[in-house]
C-alpha cells in the first residue's frame, strides 16, 4: 500500500495523519498475520479434518494441557482455527506442526535467534504485530511499517513450505495471495463506521485525559484521615506496597505491575487482599500517576504504553452498559459524537486502554451487569489491560469468569506489612503532613507498642493509629489487638457523639447518646446483612425515624454520624450523600456489639433469630458468610467480658455457626488460645481450621500451646513453624506433633538475625522416628544427629524423597 493510496481515501480529511497509520496498520495486522499464521498451522499439522485440536495435541504431546493453555484450553475444542487471533496461533503452531520446539523452552529460546529456523520467523512475525498492538516506539503509527510488513511474513511462508514439503507453486501463489491483501487491506474500504471509531479514540486519548484530570484530579491527589476532615498529598503518603503472585510465589513491587509488555503478559492482572489493604488507594496513584505525570518520570513502568483509562468503582458506578460507562466517563470529550456506537465502546476498551476494576467484591447489580459486558466485550487487543482489585472471597469467583471468558490473568495478593521498618516508613511520610504532630513523636509512639505493632499489618491500620494518636497520645498505649483498636475507635466516637449530642440535649445526654451509639451498631449489622458497605439516602431517612421514636426530639444525625463514620458525596451524583464505615471491619466490630448488648439481655436465644429480628429480614445458615467476622468478633468480646460465665452459654452456639464459614486457621488458633482448658473448643476449632485452611502456621508461643491442643482432634496438610528471634520451641508442641502429626512440616527456624542459634531440639523431637516430612527448613543444626533426621525426613512437595 502506497503513501497515495492512503492520501487518495475519502476519510483523510477528518483523521489526523498519526491516527491514519495508526488504523491501515492495525487493520493490516489484524487481518494478515492471522491469516499467514492459520496458512502455516494448516501445513504443519496432520490431524484430521473432524478432529479438535485438543484431542490431536494430547495425543501428540501427551501433556497436561490444562497448563500450557489454561487460558485457551476451551478454544482449543474446535476443528478449525479460523476464530484464533495472533496470540492464540503463535501458542497453538509448536505443539500442533510437526518438528516445531516448543515454546517457553530452552530449545525455543535457542532456535529463535537462529535465521535458518522456522521458530525465528513466528518470533519474527509475532515481534511486528506486537509492535503495532503495543506500539513501544511509535510503530504503529509508522509510515513505513505497510512496506515493510511484507518480506517477514513472504520469509515464513517459505521457510514453512521447505519444512512442511509443500510445493513451491502453491507457497508462491499463498506469497502472492498475502501480499495482495497487504495492498489493498479489504480493498481499502474504510466505512463510516470505522471513521467513528477511529475519532472517538483519538478524542479520548488527547481531550479525554484532559477532561478525565480536570473531573477527578480532586479525588485522586487526596487521601482522608479516617475520622476527620484533614486530607493528605497522596503522593506523599503512598506507601509502595509488595505483591505476591498466586502461581509462583514470586514477590513484586506495585510499580512492577504492568512493566511485562510482551506476549507473555497477562491480559488481567487480578490483586486481591483484605479490606483496608491498600487495593483502592493502589488504583487512585495509578490514575494519578497517568493523568498528571510524564511518562518518563512515572513511577509505574509501562504505564505510558496506555493510550487511556476506563476507572469502574463498582460502589459508585450508576449504569449497566459499557457503552454508557465511557460515554459518562468522557462527557464533553464525546459530546460531538451524537451517535455514539457500541463499536465506538468496544474500540475504546480494546485500543491501548487500562480498565481499572476497583472493589470486585462491593458490586452491585448494576456494576454486575457492567462487569459481565466487559468481560464479553473484552479482548486483549492492542494492548489493552484489566486491573481488578478484590477480596478473596470475590476473587475466587471472577477468575472464574475470566477462564469461562479465556481472558489470561495473573493474580496477586498484596502482603502485609508486616516488617517494623517499612510500618514506620509508612508511619513517617504521615507524620510529615498531619497537623498537629510534631517530628518524631507518632513514629516514637508507635515503637512503643511493641509486640502489638504485629496487629498493624493494613495501611489503613496505620492510618487509624495517626488518627488514634492526634487525638489520645496517651490512649493509643491500651492497643494490643485489633479488637482492642475498634474498641478504642468506638470510645473516642462515643465522646464525639456526646458532645454534639449536649449542644441540642439538655436532660441526660450521656443516655441519649448511649442509645443513638446502639442504633448505629444496629445499622452496622442492617447494612452488612444488605451487603451494603455504606448508608444511602434511603437508608438513612429510617435510621432517623428509629432514633426519633425512642428521643422523640429531632437531632443532627448527620453530624453525628460522622463520630463514627465518614461522611461522602457521591461523585456520580453530587447532590447524593452518603456515609461510610472507613473500614469493613469496624462495621463488623459494630454489628458484633449488637449481638454482645442482646445476649447479655436474653437468655439461651437463637442468634439467627437475633440478627433477623434486628435486621427486619430472614436470616438463615446459607447466609452466615458475610457475618463471619461479626461472629468471630463477637467469641472474641465474650472472653474479655466481665459477663464471660453467664455469656459462655452462647458460646457453643456461636462456634459452631463459625464453623459453617471459611474462617481462617490462624482465627481458630486463636480462639483456642483463649480458651486454654475447654477441650470442646479446640476439638471444634481444629476440625473447622482443617476444612479452611490446608496449612496452619505457628508464629509464637501462644499459637504453639493452642496448635498442641488441636492436633488431637484434627491436622492440617502442612504445618509451618516459623518461630521468632529468641524463642525456643515449648516442649507440649513437640510432644503433639510427635505423637499425631502426620503431614509435611515447614520449619522457619531463624531464631536469631544476629547470630544462628540452633534448633536441634525442634529437628530432634519431630522428625527422629516420626510419622510427618520436612518440606522446607531454614535455620541452624548444631549436631550430627540433628541434620540426620533433617536430611532422613525429606521429601518433596509431591511426598517423594
């Protein structure tokens, strides 16, 4: 195709020159290479014509297909290629054609950089497509990129013919065939269609980034200090924060995410943790950082290949479609476009773009519907990315539906931060920003906690503990859980509540307010059972009327509220407020006050018959999922109650409604631990921690004592003792595992970053003559009779020596 061809096309006038190129070149891509690559699978493989490929490539390769296509693997049942892209062709070709290395090998890394080879010229190719597709140096929207398309894929037709035997003619008349398409590109017809599509992505890229930084630069350079007005620089305050891929284990840095461009790259990237860990606050310095910094200065690599971003916040979105959704997010931009076509959607969302997906677990079911035409529209093209941030419980499931969609993915889980150094990193950029808070006494605070400081794991945690300290200095010392920090959380909003309650009370304010508290711990558990993160209008018009009934005098609530809560506006609908917990958890702590206020006053009650008649809705087993914590939180209030003996008969009940959920090991360890002589607890909690966790990690002392207890009655598949500096191993551990374990052990036995202490006495008594296997040590053997029983209980993962 000729620079006059393209200048003699009736629709020049209205494109830029770059976005002219940029289209005749995708569309050459799009339409060319696929077809070359089916040509070169279709010579190479010998199955036959009513045969899939899935049954030709177990049978030729006698392999798991699961892993080398877990993403494709439902394509791969058809018995014709026609509906493979680029990227599915360049996967399918070395396992389907004869002589071919396979790829993600060392032979195929080898044979790639050898010209004579037909491995050189797929990589070749699938090098020039990508080059397009992800344009990393101006590719593609390259003049010369038509002219120069040609010879590589003319190269691998004809070493594909001398490889596969085919004859001379029939490749040349194939050559011919290709390099007509290349002139013409579908005859060079280019409808309106097309010529909508084209200017709505060059709008959107150029004014609608604009527009984008104008709309929410106010929401993004902003962070709130949990229960107050003053906000923070976020990009002072952004902590960095370490991924962990699902898959591999590997450890990333954030800033890492989209640096992998090539072909290996996940089409989603997935990061899931728990609430307050950061997720959203992720996303926000990501928007930021493409909409305000230059790309050689953005501190998230790869980012500048984005040509734009499509931010879906499933709490605030208000329509259904994707092609409402980038109309809303782009007004003005595309305001000229009176005729805004689903293609138009379709192209934004495949062309260069990062569709952020912020809190899969808050949707609703609009979002839900929005969601689910993402995923049907989405695909991967041009280097186009998903970003999903959840909690696991949600992740499981949309990775779900990402394999039903084929869409490749990575996930990672954020890691806690756990490390002393990088908590008073944190700690410190805060310090620097607050008000009121004077260098260096918030970091010296925090030092203070010591063993508690183990609880600060979420940034918002440490957020709150800012907060905590600017208001109490001296409250924040009681801190040694994170009940004990919802508990003084609650305190201090209980006073706030008070005194905005004696400014309009004049009799008893202290009872008034006492009983505005309980109401919202009744709304806490009214929502969660709603699913519902935050209180909407609706919801609190009726939260007034049931305050109004027992005061009988109309109050602020609005101010009061935000005592305990945070007050917003909704940013799709200004004019619409609402208000929200700063935390999941705290609005679980709240609902378990509920419960607690309610079993001391009833006697023997059914606690699903209490949270229906609290919430003014049914409530049955199937629906204890999301009341998990509410349960956990409040076994937990039970053990420090005064009231614990008369509150210990519903103490069975709550257990075994606990469970019936998923909850995690390390809580059951825990509950055990409060309960040191009640057999019946650590016979439930070992039997619920086996069914949620495969492996159960002992971190301390008091988890050794209770892990010891729970062994009896139940085990897990891996039990990890990762003990810390200076703390020897208590012999009832020992004895247990000894005597009753029957797993594989993980031994982190790192007792001292000074010095190597040795372990031989926890290497001795569990692996000498014992029933389980190592599968990981780390740590110091001082004896030979210690690294004998190491080295005679090792075994792989899969139980092999």
């Amino acid at each position: 195709m000729t620079n006059s061809y393209i200048q003699n096309q009736s629709w020049v006038s209205h494109l830029p020159e770059e976005d002219k190129y940029r289209f005749i070149n995708k569309k050459c891509v799009d339409k060319v290479i696929p077809k070359v690559l089916r040509k070169v699978l279709e010579w190479g493989c010998k199955k036959e014509p009513d045969q899939t490929y899935f049954e030709y490539i177990s049978l030729k390769c006698k392999c798991n297909l699961k892993k080398l296509f877990q993403f494709h693997e439902r394509q791969l049942d058809s018995t014709s290629s026609e509906s493979y892209d680029t990227s599915m062709l360049y996967e399918v070709i070395p396992f389907a054609c004869e002589g071919v290395t396979k790829t993600r090998s060392c032979e195929w890394a080898k044979a790639k950089e050898d010209p004579t080879t037909l491995e050189y010229h797929l990589y070749r190719v699938k090098v020039l497509r990508n080059s397009v597709i992800h344009d990393p140096e101006g590719k593609g929207v390259s003049k010369n990129f038509i002219t120069e398309v040609g010879r590589p894929l003319r190269d691998l037709i004809l070493v594909s013919a001398r490889k596969f035997n085919v004859d001379r003619d029939e490749a040349e008349e194939f050559c011919a065939s290709v390099a007509s398409d290349i002139q013409t590109v579908e005859e060079g017809i280019i409808s309106c269609r097309e010529k909508e599509v084209s200017a709505v992505l060059k709008a959107v890229r150029t004014q609608g980034k604009i527009e984008m930084k104008a709309k929410r630069e106010a929401y993004l350079t902003e962070e709130c200090l949990p229960f107050s007005q003053i906000k923070v620089p976020l990009n002072e305050v952004f902590h960095s924060i370490t991924l962990v891929c699902e898959n591999t284990q590997r450890e990333v840095n954030c800033n890492e995410l989209f640096a992998e461009t090539e072909e290996d790259s996940a089409q989603c990237v997935v990061v899931q943790g728990a609430a307050g860990s950061g997720k959203s606050t992720l996303v926000k310095r990501i928007a930021l950082d493409f909409l305000e910094i230059a790309a050689s200065d953005s501190i998230f690599h790869g980012l500048n290949l984005f040509g734009a971003i499509l931010h879906i916040e499933c709490r605030e979105t208000k329509v259904s479609t994707l092609g409402q959704f980038v109309r809303n997010s782009f007004p003005l931009t595309l305001k000229i476009f009176t005729d805004f076509s689903q293609d138009a959607a379709e192209a934004v969302l495949n062309s260069r773009t990062l569709i952020i997906i912020d809190g899969m677990d808050n949707l609703t079911s609009i979002t839900k519907e929005l969601v689910k035409d993402v995923l049907k529209t989405f695909n991967g093209g041009e280097g186009s990315r998903m970003l999903v941030t959840s909690r696991p419980s949600a992740a499981k499931d949309f990775i779900q539906d990402l394999e039903a969609a084929s869409i490749s993915h990575d996930c990672y889980s954020i890691k806690d931060i756990s490390v002393n150094d990088e908590q008073l990193k944190f700690l410190r950029r805060y310090e620097k920003v607050i008000p009121d808070i004077r260098a260096p006494d918030l970091v010296e605070a925090f030092k203070g906690l010591q063993g508690a400081r183990s609880y600060f794991i979420y940034p918002v945690y440490l957020a709150l503990f800012c907060h905590l300290f600017r208001t109490n200095p001296e409250g924040v010392n009681c801190l040694t859980s994170p009940e004990n920090l919802m508990e003084q959380t609650l305190r201090l909003g209980e006073v706030k509540v008070e005194q905005r309650v004696s400014e309009h009370v004049i009799v008893n304010p202290d009872i008034v307010a006492s009983i505005i508290c309980d109401k919202i711990c009744d709304l806490s558990l009214k929502c969660l059972h709603m699913g519902e993160h935050k209180v909407d209008s609706e919801t609190y018009k009726e939260f007034c009327q049931e305050c109004y009934k027992v005061i009988g005098k109309e109050l602020p609530y609005k101010s009061i509220l935000s005592c305990l809560m945070t007050a917003k506006k909704s940013r799709a609908d200004p004019t619409e407020g609402t208000f929200e917990w700063f935390h999941k958890s705290f609005a679980e702590y709240l609902a378990a006050k509920t419960l607690i206020r309610t079993l001391r006053a009833r006697k023997d009650v059914d606690i699903l018959q209490v949270i229906s008649e609290i919430t003014g809705m049914p409530v049955t087993e199937a629906d204890l999922k999301r009341y998990q914590n509410v349960i956990l939180f409040t076994v937990l209030y039970i053990n420090s109650d005064s009231r614990k003996l008369r509150l210990g008969s519903s103490l069975r009940q709550l257990l075994r409604l606990l469970s019936t959920t998923s909850t995690p090991a390390q809580d059951w360890i825990r509950i055990v631990n409060l309960w040191p002589d009640d057999d019946e607890v650590a016979k439930i909690a070992a039997r619920s921690a086996a069914v949620s966790s495969s492996e159960w990690r002992v971190q301390d002392s008091n988890d050794c004592g209770s892990v010891a207890r729970m062994l009896p009655h139940s085990q897990p598949l891996i039990l990890n003792l990762a003990l810390p500096r200076s703390v020897s191993t208590p012999p009832l551990i020992l004895a247990a595992i000894g005597q009753h374990f029957k797993g594989t052990l993980k031994l982190d036995m790192r007792r001292s970053h000074d010095n190597f202490m040795p372990c031989d006495d926890m290497v001795e008594h569990n692996l000498s003559g014992a029933r389980c296997g190592l599968v990981q040590f780390r740590g110091c053997l001082g004896g030979r009779e210690a690294a004998a029983a190491a080295l005679g209980a090792a075994v792989d993962e899969a139980g092999g020596l």
